[in-house]
C-alpha cells in the first residue's frame, strides 16, 4: 500500500485530477475565495504531491500557492532532515495557519496534522488519499463544517476509501434513538430541546445562567449549584423510572446536538442547554445508570471537539517523530513509568487523599492490561502524534468510564482531573506509554 500511495506517477495523475476538480468545483464557492485540503498517507507522499502541486501550478502560471503541514521527519530513502519550516520557507516564529489564511494560499497537503482541531472556516473542499476509518474519518471530513459567510457546500473527493463505510463512520456515532437511519433531521434537535422544557424540571434561565457561572466562577461554586437542581430534580420527580426516563432524554439531547453540528447550526439558547444537559445530566442519577449514560456521551466527544471549539488551532508547533534507520541516536525515548510512580508524581501536583489514589491505581492498573488498548498502540507504535493526541484523549475517556462505572462523581466534576494536563490525562500517558514499551 505504501509504495501505490507513494508512486510518482500515480501521484502525478491524481495531482493532476485534484487541480482540474478544484479549479472547477471548489475555487468558485464562497464567492471564489474557497481553499481546499489534500490528506495524504505518509509524510513522504504527502512531499512528493507539494512538490507535484508546486510544479504544476508553476506550469500553468497560477495565481494561487500550496502549503505543505506535516511533523518534521528524516527522510528514510536520503537521511535528510525535512522541515515544515525549510520547505514552506516560514518566516521565523510563523506558523503555517497562519501562512493558510493568506488570499493567495489555496491548497494545502497535509500528512497526520490538521486531521483534528483545524479551524479554517474558507476551507471548501477536500481530497483524501489515504484511509481513514471510525472517529477519524468523522474527524478528518469534519474540517469542512467550519461556518463562513456565504458557504452553502462543499466538496470531498475520495481516492481511497469506500463511500458506504465513510458513512457508516457518522452512522455509528447517531446509532439508534434519537437517530433514524435516514438523513439527519434538523428539527430533531429542536423537538428533544421542547420536550426537556415541557417537562417543567428546568428551564433555559437555568442553561444559560450555569453557561455563563460556568465561565466565570470556582469548581466548588459550580458543584453547589449543580447540588441546588440535583434537589430540585429529585423534588419534582419521585418515580425512579420517570427520573431515568428524563436522565435519558437528556443524553440523547445532548448526543443529538453533538452530532447534528456537523450539519447545521442552531440558536445559541439550544447549544446552552447542550452544556447545561452534559456537565448535569450525569450527576441527577444514582450508580446503576449512569454507567451508560456516561458512554453515551463520552462517544460524543471527540466530534464535539472538533466541531464545537471554534476559534481554536491545535498546533503547537513541530512534533519530533522517530526519524529514518540513518540518524542514529535520535529515537524518542519511551518514558517507562511505574503506576506508583505515576501516583507519586500525581501527588507532587495534586492533593488527592489516599481513597482517590486507590482508585488512580486500580483503574489505571485495569488499562495497563487492557489488549484492545495494547493491540492499538502496538499498530501505531510509530505515529506517536496520534498516540500523544488523539488517542491519548480517547483513552482519557475510556478512563472517566471507569470512573462513571465505580459512581466516582466526584473525580468527573473535578478540574483537577478533567482539564488538559490533569489526573486524567496523565494516567492516559502512562497507559499508553506502559503500552508502548511493551509494545517496542
């Protein structure tokens, strides 16, 4: 597969239709300001079709460049030390979405970079040449959905992947109810919206007054205001089923709204209540279902990431891969780390008691010796971007399960554990890295 991925001649023909396609199908939209993105297979395809491209639009005399993103490499054929910095010829301290944003920048190939997180809204269409399966596919064409004033649609083209499976990918993250098989309908979200207003529990003042506390107060202020209509909701209903039922109502609301953002946008007041549905939802019901609730809306959130959090870019500069056989001495060195002492170094940052730590050991204890993790990282021992980024955060939410599971509420309502860089995220790189070691 690589060597078809990365042939010089199936890349010039390919090269050559993405240019005819986008020069006729995607440059018109938006008022002709529209951009597009090639996803490659490997960081060495992904140089041969900027250099292609480059060529190409040299010949024709065009008045539009490409960009090149990709994590700094060694050439594995000449031992060469390629950067994105070198062959964009950045100027220093510029970033390449930023190099994107320029009039006169079109296109640009991307290589495991600007997949998940990447916020262009003049992004119109897009070219895959490389397999993308699950969450990544969802993730990777959801670079287009990106709102702008006069977008109306845009334009995959798809060289590699099978049309029936890219839309089973969507297909499974809106499995069953709320979701019928057919096309998403917007009024769906709407509909369930109503439906947790009319049951007179709470209203939208509540959404858009724990939005906007939320956004300004403490964790503990926060957590006693989710007490205060914990109270309200077990005052209003009494009936244990008739509690789960509007519990329920209130995931599938929430999944609901995650999901259809893909396609459409809604009302402020409807992305409130979302918000309000997922932080309190989980925390209005007793152990024995909140378990499943949890994984339902913990499926949701890497397509809530990359859909919802406008405004933000991912990068953070250059990601220092394994290089080629001919650097020696240059590997990244895989960082073996006890569970214990994980802990320690958990406790050096956060006062946790000896209960929160008994159940940091047992759960990260249960992942170390998870063969699905294992099997996962093993096949993608060399990517380490998609190990320290977006598996990482998949394994984050694998870990809050756990927790779900044990009805530890606490720990998932606390920041301490939750943010970036928190409990959570660093018992996921010590599974992933006790993986990993076994792994190489």
């Amino acid at each position: 597969m690589n060597v078809a991925f990365q042939d010089d001649g199936l890349i010039q023909y390919k090269a050559e239709v993405m240019l005819r396609i986008f020069e006729k199908q995607v440059m018109p939209l938006i008022e002709g300001r529209a951009k597009a993105m090639i996803v490659t297979s490997s960081r060495i395809a992904g140089l041969r079709y900027f250099n292609i491209i480059k060529e190409k639009l040299k010949e024709r005399g065009a008045k539009y460049k490409v960009l090149y993103a990709f994590s700094d490499f060694v050439h594995p054929g000449t031992n060469e030390a390629i950067s994105e910095y070198a062959v964009n010829e950045l100027k220093e301290g510029e970033k390449i979405e930023d190099r994107f944003e320029g009039e006169d920048y079109r296109l640009m190939v991307v290589a495991n970079k600007f997949q998940v997180g990447f916020n262009q809204p003049l992004l119109a269409g897009m070219f895959l040449d490389k397999p993308v399966v699950d969450r990544n596919a969802v993730q990777t064409v959801s670079r287009l959905n990106r709102c702008h004033e006069g977008k109306k649609g845009v334009v995959v083209v798809d060289f590699t992947n099978n049309a029936t499976k890219i839309l089973k990918a969507f297909q499974k993250y809106r499995k069953g109810t709320p979701f019928a098989p057919e096309e998403p309908d917007k009024d769906l979200c709407p509909k369930l919206y109503q439906e947790i207003l009319d049951a007179g529990i709470f209203t939208q003042k509540d959404a858009t007054d724990f939005v906007a506390l939320v956004a300004t107060s403490t964790d503990a202020r926060v957590q006693f205001h989710v007490n205060a209509l914990r109270n309200r909701f077990l005052a209003t209903i009494s009936d244990a089923e008739a509690r789960k039922s509007f519990v329920y109502l209130l995931a599938r609301y929430v999944k609901c709204f995650h999901f259809m953002t893909c396609f459409f946008t809604y009302a402020t007041q409807l992305k409130d209540m979302a918000t309000f549905a997922e932080y309190v939802g989980p925390q209005l019901i007793k152990q024995g279902s909140v378990s499943d609730l949890m994984k339902q809306i913990r499926q949701t959130e890497v397509i809530k990431a990359s859909v919802e959090y406008q405004g933000v870019t991912t990068s953070a500069g250059p990601v220092k891969l394994k290089p080629g056989k001919g650097k020696k001495g240059s590997s990244p060195t895989i960082k073996k780390i006890s569970v214990q002492d994980m802990i320690d170094e958990i406790r050096t940052k956060f006062d946790i008691s000896d209960d929160e730590a008994l159940y940091i050991k047992q759960v990260t204890e249960e992942k170390t010796a998870d063969p699905q993790i294992r099997e996962t990282v093993a096949a993608h021992r060399e990517d380490r971007p998609y190990l320290e980024g977006a598996y990482r955060s998949q394994v984050n939410g694998q870990i809050q399960d756990a927790y779900s599971a044990h009805a530890r509420f606490n720990e998932l309502g606390n920041s301490d554990y939750t943010r970036e860089g928190g409990i959570f995220d660093i018992m996921a790189v010590t599974v992933i890295d006790t993986h990993l070691a076994f792994a190489t």
